[in-house]
C-alpha cells in the first residue's frame, strides 16, 4: 500500500512510519515540523526510505499535494500542550482533519483506511465505582478543592470516597482543550468516515513511552520531564500528592496496534483503546526513572498541580485484545530505552524550568492554598 503518515517526522508517526516501510509498504511523510517539538536548528528524524513533505494540515493544497495517490492514512499531525491556545488545539486537531475528509470527497479518492490518533484524554476523569451508588463518570474536579489539597475524587452524589475503575470505549467525558479537540477529532473522522464510506478507526492512546519523544516539550509527558530533570542532577516534581494513576504503553506496542488495525476491516468505524493495562501511580513512575539513571535521590512533592490534570484514568483494553493484540513491554523497559536514547546526545538543553514558569504565569500551574491540607 502507498501509505501517507502526517506527524511523520515526530515521535508516534517516525516508528509509525518505520515499521510500514519494513512491512513492505510505500510511505509518505506530511510534517510541518513546527517547535517546541521540532526547534529550527534540529535535524528532525525522516525514516530513510519516506518521501517528506513540508507541510501544515490546516491548509488545504498541502492535504492536496499529500494524498496524491495515496491508499491508507496515519492521521498524527497534532497540537498537544498545557498551554491556553484554545483555537490552536481545534484548529489544527479538528479544522486539520476536517480538511483529510473534504479533500478525500471532494477528489473522489479511493481511501482504503484512515486510522486517526485520538487520545485516552476524552475520558476524563473515566469510570468510578461508589460503594453505597455504583459505576459514574465525575466531572472535572473544582479550583476550589485543588487549592485546598483535596486531590481526590468524591461520589457526585454522597460526597464518599470512589475506586477508580479501568475505563472501556463507551463512555467519554473530556475535560480540558486538548481532551475536548481530540474528542471532537475522532468523532468528526467517524462519522464522516462513516457517511462517505472511508473506513476509519480511531485509535486513544494511553501515556505512549520510548526513544524519539522530543525533549524540547517539556509541558507534558512524565517519562520527559522526569528525565530530563534527572538528566540535569534535579529531583523529579510530582505534582499533587504522587498517588495519581497513570497507564502506560511502549512506542512498539503502540505502532504494532495501529498495523494492526490497517488490515482488520472488522475495525472500521470503532475507536480502541491502545494502554498497558496496568495502574501505575506517577511517584512509582518517578522512582523507575531514578532507578534507570542509578541516582540516588527521591522526587520532590512541591504541593502545585496542573489544573485540568485527571486524578487516576487507566484504560481497558479488552477491545483491542479481542483483535489479537496484547501489550508486551513495561514501563520499566520504556524508561530504560528513552534514558539510553537520551544519552545519545551531546547536549540535551534544560527547559523544565522555563516550562514551569510559563505555565505558573498562566495559571495552568498552581500551588495549594494551605499545605497542611495536602
């Protein structure tokens, strides 16, 4: 198949990209390699073997020019930060991808698939379980209890305490710009997929880890930030308590989900969670990347947190799993291959700090009110 992958050139698309090429496949690479992922004096990683384009997918003759003779489309051109740029994140996520469909019915083109990178974010919060009500999804929780230190989740009806569940596909709850774009993404690509007879399927990654996820963007990703803290002799920030649950998956878990789902027309008009299936609290996530540098220190709880952030999300992945596809690699494995990879360089530039700040300045970054009551 002649395959165009968008976002080629970043983290997902270039093993995207990779592993198409070794199957066999002719690949197209549309990336508009725009900072603080790709900064201007950085070579950016092309797969030998991929025609590059330059390119922006809010413009319509770079869609043009990219699906040229096409069969299938990886759709990971995105805007994800912690940023206030609301019409960013919908411009380039949802305008951007609106504009693959009028493109591919406007020129009649034969897509045989679209696969379309959504995000385990339009779950929010995800499911809870209340002893005395049962299953719910909660809310966003409120400014006034997280400056207070009440980091978790209370039953939106008793007040009492909840379990946090792992989340299937049914149900969605976005909570956040980001979360909000990438819903209104997947469900543009399904059901114009659906109407103009484009296979489509949406795939909601989980926190995805491994070699080539850019250290210049400092403002989400825990196995980034917390190494490049260790990277520069610092102790890793935990926001909130450290108790947050997280799931995590290996870039070649990842990729080999979205290979899989290019084949499996049972697939079509489905979103699937692609996670690791197993809860991990983001302090043991700090601890695993000491461990892989061999330091000797502990994360440091400041008692700020990001407005926005869930509390605890893990996917359920029994969907995908029914397809044939099962997680193999740990977080443990993850860190180990980012560390090795970002040893590789030279210099690797310390931009956690001017993250923070920007994100303090904007309020996206807050402190508790009180300490006491963390």
């Amino acid at each position: 198949m002649r395959v165009l992958v968008t976002g080629g050139a970043g983290f997902i698309g270039s093993h995207t990209a990779e592993a198409l090429l070794a199957s066999g496949h002719a690949v197209r690479i549309l990336d508009g390699l725009m900072p603080p992922v790709h900064p201007r004096r950085v070579k950016p990683w092309i797969p030998p073997g991929a025609q590059f384009l330059r390119g922006d997918v809010r413009k319509r003759r770079d869609w043009e020019a990219a699906l040229e003779g096409v069969d299938a489309v990886y759709h990971f051109a995105a805007y994800q930060d912690y940023l206030l740029d609301f019409g960013t994140f919908f411009h380039v996520n949802v305008v951007g991808t609106a504009l693959l469909y009028e493109v591919a019915v406007r020129r009649r083109l034969p897509l045989r698939k679209v696969v379309v990178a959504s995000s385990q974010a339009v779950y929010g919060e995800g499911r809870y379980r209340c002893a005395e009500h049962g299953a719910c999804f909660p809310d966003i929780r409120s400014r006034a209890r997280l400056d207070r230190g009440e980091w978790e989740v209370p039953c939106p009806q008793c007040g009492g305490a909840m379990v946090s569940e792992p989340t299937d596909e049914t149900f969605v709850n976005p909570q956040n710009q980001y979360a909000l774009s990438k819903h209104a993404q997947e469900s543009l690509a399904l059901r114009l997929g659906h109407q103009y007879e484009i296979p489509t399927v949406a795939l909601r990654y989980s926190i995805v880890q491994g070699p080539r996820q850019s250290f210049y963007n400092a403002y989400s990703g825990a196995c980034r930030i917390f190494c490049l803290a260790v990277h520069h002799g610092r102790r890793p920030v935990v926001y909130e308590d450290g108790r947050q649950v997280r799931d995590f998956v290996n870039i070649r878990d990842a990729v080999r989900a979205g290979l899989l789902v290019l084949d499996r027309p049972e697939a079509d008009g489905q979103a699937f969670n692609v996670g690791g299936g197993v809860p991990y609290t983001i302090m043991d996530f700090a601890h695993t990347v000491i461990k892989a540098f061999g330091a000797d220190m502990e994360p440091e709880v400041t008692g700020e947190y990001r407005f926005g952030d869930t509390r605890h999300i893990c996917s359920d992945i029994r969907r995908l799993r029914a397809l044939g596809w099962e997680p193999t690699e740990s977080p443990e494995q993850s860190v180990a291959e980012y560390v090795a990879w970002l040893r590789t360089f030279p210099r690797v530039p310390d931009v956690l700090a001017q993250a923070a700040r920007r994100m303090r300045r904007t309020a996206v970054l807050r402190r508790v009110a009180d300490r006491s009551t963390a």
